[in-house]
C-alpha cells in the first residue's frame, strides 16, 4: 500500500512516474483492489498495524487535498474574456481553458461567444461552418485578422480540430458524425494540456455547460414599415454543477448593434425608422386625353 502511495507523491512532486515506483505500483495494484473490496490479504505483520493503516489514510487524505487545492486554483484562474451578459451564466463567470461547451445553433450566439476573446487578442478558429458570416462577425467585434476558417474539414474533421486546438486558444467546430468515446476523451485530454477552449455546435459528451436560446423576438417592423432592428433573447446555461439551468434575457443585438443585458424598466421596442411619405405618380398605362378643343371661328 505504501508504494501506491509514494508512487503518487512522486507524480505530485515530479510530473512523471519512476521505473521503481512503477514496478512497485503494479506489485501493489492487488492490494488496492482487496481494500477497496473489503476482502483480506495474507500478511505477515503484527496484529497491531492499526497505527501504519491510520498513517496511510492521513497521506491518502492529505493527497486527496492537495488534488481538490490544484483543481480549485485551476478553475479560478484559467478564463477567458467572456460578455458579463453571458458569462454569469456560466459555471466560474466565464469560459474557461481546457473545456468543451456545447453552443445551440444559433450564429448570432456563437459570434457573441467570439467576440471578447477576439478583441481581447486571442486567436479563434471555426472548422465545419461553410456558412459562418464574417462581415456579421465582424460588426460584432470579431478581429477578423485572427480568425482560421476551415469550412470543410472532411472526414478528418477530429484530426483537425485536435491539430488546431494545439495553436488556437478558442476553437469552433460542428460536428458532422457521432466520435467514439475513446476519441472524445483523447480530445479532452489535449484540450487540457494545451488550455484551449473548444465550442462545439450541438450536443457533445463531456461538455462543461449546454450554452442555448429560448424566446426570441424582433422589433423594428411596424404597422407595415420600417425594417428589423433590434433582436431580444433569452439565454439558458444548463451545466453539470448546477441543479437548475440559469437564464438571462439579452438584447442579440439591441438597435445600436450592441449585445447587452435587458433592463426591465427600458422600453421593448426600439425607435422604428420611419420611412417618408409616399407621393402618388401619375399613371402612364391610361391613355392620353383626346377631347376636342374648341377652335375659334373668325368672321
């Protein structure tokens, strides 16, 4: 039991695992399984090994901390700029390096999810989305001068974005197929080692938070004028650490092309555009007046 547990402080304290340690782990493996089982172990020591087995809990639970201390600064500290709108919804505040979040279909939400994190000087990437606008992302803060398309990515389209999320803090990507879980995991896992944060479009094993939109309504259209203006939205966070999804109404954009909470005490419907009135022309189809014209008579 002992080398089980010297083995993972020589994890702790050296990122790596000794060929001693290994052959002791694998030596000891049974006794871990008979532990946690209940069954007993032949053993030679004195009856009175009361006082060894409560030192090895005390260092299994002093290691048990130190995991809980490591993952606890983890979350902190790993974010990325996210719009407060959005990100306090979000288990931390905010996005976070080295996870997955599932995005609902919604292009406008997704562009949203870029923008800060492009402003702020991260690259981006959208792999699968031969229909991603950038002339809208770019109207919603998107740095178009560091952002990757990759429109079709193919059937390798794990490969790829694995490859991307190597040099690309935030990734895009839709998948077209179902992954195997073996490859899932293997994504994670590259996704932690490299804190790259991947939104994928749809539904994914192991996502962190199901990021989607409810009631959507448009303003700006009137009584048979003006034009579309203003775009107000729900926003749901559904997530594993919370027991209730979380929601928020925004303005996806207000009339300004802003996103931004919504106030309760601010008027629905933004300023409609008010189009001149029409003059009323002439109609060239009839045709011409020909009624005679008197003509004078001289004597």
């Amino acid at each position: 039991m002992s080398y089980a547990i010297d083995t993972l402080e020589h994890m702790f304290e050296h990122k790596q695992v000794s060929s001693a340690s290994a052959h002791a782990f694998s030596a000891t493996a049974e006794a871990f399984s008979s532990e946690f089982s209940g069954r007993e172990q032949p053993s030679n020591e004195p009856s009175n090994s009361v006082p060894s087995v409560r030192a090895t809990s005390d260092r299994v639970a002093e290691l048990q901390f130190r995991i809980s201390q490591m993952q606890s600064r983890s979350l902190n500290t790993k974010l990325i700029p996210t719009h407060p709108a959005i990100g306090q919804l979000l288990p931390g505040g905010g996005l976070q390096q080295g996870t997955v979040y599932s995005i609902d279909k919604s292009m406008m939400l997704l562009m949203a999810l870029l923008a800060p994190p492009s402003a702020a000087g991260s690259w981006c990437a959208v792999i699968g989305v031969p229909e991603f606008g950038l002339e809208a992302a770019a109207r919603l803060g998107v740095n178009l001068e560091r952002l990757v398309l990759v429109p079709h990515p193919g059937d390798q389209w794990l490969a790829v974005t694995a490859a991307i999320a190597d040099v690309i803090d935030l990734v895009v990507a839709r998948p077209p197929s179902r992954a195997s879980d073996s490859a899932v995991a293997r994504l994670a896992s590259r996704l932690r080692q490299r804190k790259s944060t991947l939104l994928m479009m749809g539904s994914w094993p192991q996502s962190e938070a199901m990021v989607s939109l409810g009631e959507s309504r448009w303003h700006g259209i009137g009584a048979g004028h003006g034009h579309l203006a203003a775009r107000e939205v729900t926003v749901t966070v559904t997530s594993k650490s919370a027991a209730r999804p979380r929601s928020a109404r925004l303005w996806l954009p207000d009339s300004s092309e802003t996103i931004r909470s919504y106030r309760d005490h601010e008027t629905a419907k933004p300023d409609l555009t008010v189009l001149p009135d029409l003059v009323a022309l002439p109609d060239r189809s009839a045709p011409p007046d020909r009624t005679a014209v008197p003509q004078r008579v001289s004597a």
